[in-house]
C-alpha cells in the first residue's frame, strides 16, 4: 500500500510540475477557445466551421510561440509583436483563417494606388469572427466579463478601421445585439440570419 501511495504520490507530483508549464498553459487555453468558439458556431449552425475553427493553431509554427510568449491575459501574440516587432504566429494565423478581418485585406481596385483595404467577407466567416470574439473575451475577462465585453474591446481596436464597410455594418450589429439583448436572442438570430444565407447561396448557385 505504501508502495502505491508513493507511486500516486509521484504520479501526481509530475502531473502538478506538467500543468504550471506554459506549453501547457498556451495549450489548455486554446483547447477551451477553440470548445467555447465551437459552441457559439453550433449554436449558429456553422457546424464545420465550429470543427474546423484555428486548427492552425496546433502547428509548430503558431503553436511553439504561443508557448514561449503565454501570459494567460492576453494574446501571446501581442507579446511576441512587442519583443520582435512582428509576430510570425499571427501572419501565419491570419493567412489560413477567413475568419479574422485580416484574411480579406487586399490591395483596393476602386482607387488603384496601392493602398491595402478590406474585402467584403462572406456572411458565414463575418458570424464566425463574432463567435470568436465572444469566446476570446469570455476567457481574457473571465471575472468581469458581461455582454458588453466583446462590443467595447472592439471599440477600443485598431483593426475595425481595416474591415469592409458591409463587414463592419454586419458583425457591429451582431456585437451591438449580444450587448443590448444578450446571447440567447442574438445566437438565435445568428442561426436564422444563417439559415437564410445558406438559401440564397443555394439560390444563386454561390
């Protein structure tokens, strides 16, 4: 018995020392962003994109700087950009996920002078970056976070300046509703405003 004990004893020893890890920290934080973003994008009826959603993330490539820069408040990806001046995780990130705004920023056809701007994003991707959004928040703001949380940290962003005005208009609905009448009325509205996407896709053979 005494044997056994040890045994546990040692076991659970090494079990502690493996969880204060960062590698281990980054990985548990993105396992449960990628299980709440799959929840918001099911409750929208984007099921494969829910599945599929920053599977990127468990490259070496993303995955081994998000270890070395893991915080636990906030994205590693704003500290690897302070310590370099650059994070080669998020260009690597946002180059194989439509999800983020930054997916769709192309050189503008309109203007022709080489100025980089946003592309309008296809409904399904605009309602999944919501969904990303409201999971990220939920896990940087685990104590104080409300309905509001996701609408104010994009007020405060930079990056809303980049998304096409038809992008913006759609995901600040989105993010203004969940603020103003919580989850519930917004996801459903979310997976109805799906449902009719996906008919006229189908309709206009998109």
């Amino acid at each position: 018995m005494n044997m056994i004990r040890s045994a546990k004893g040692k076991i659970n020893g090494v079990k502690e020392k493996i969880r204060q890890k960062k590698w281990y920290k980054h990985l548990s934080t993105i396992n449960e962003h990628k299980l709440e973003v799959g929840k918001n994008c099911f409750r929208c009826g984007l099921y494969k994109q829910g599945i599929l959603h920053d599977l990127s993330k468990y490259s070496w490539t993303e995955f081994s700087v998000g270890a070395k820069y893991y915080q636990g408040t906030r994205s590693p990806n704003e500290a690897e950009r302070e310590d370099k001046g650059y994070t080669s995780s998020w260009l690597h990130h946002k180059g194989r996920n439509k999800h983020h705004l930054e997916y769709w920023v192309d050189y503008d056809l309109v203007r022709k002078n080489g100025n980089l701007v946003g592309m309008k994003m296809p409904d399904n991707y605009i309602v999944e970056m919501f969904c990303d959004r409201v999971a990220a928040s939920k896990i940087y703001h685990r104590d104080d976070y409300t309905d509001r949380t996701p609408l104010d940290y994009y007020l405060h962003g930079k990056s809303k300046f980049l998304l096409h005005p038809y992008s913006r208009k759609k995901l600040e609905m989105l993010l203004y509703m969940l603020a103003e009448k919580g989850e519930e009325e917004t996801f459903a509205y979310a997976k109805r405003y799906m449902k009719a996407y996906r008919k006229y896709k189908k309709r206009h053979h998109i």
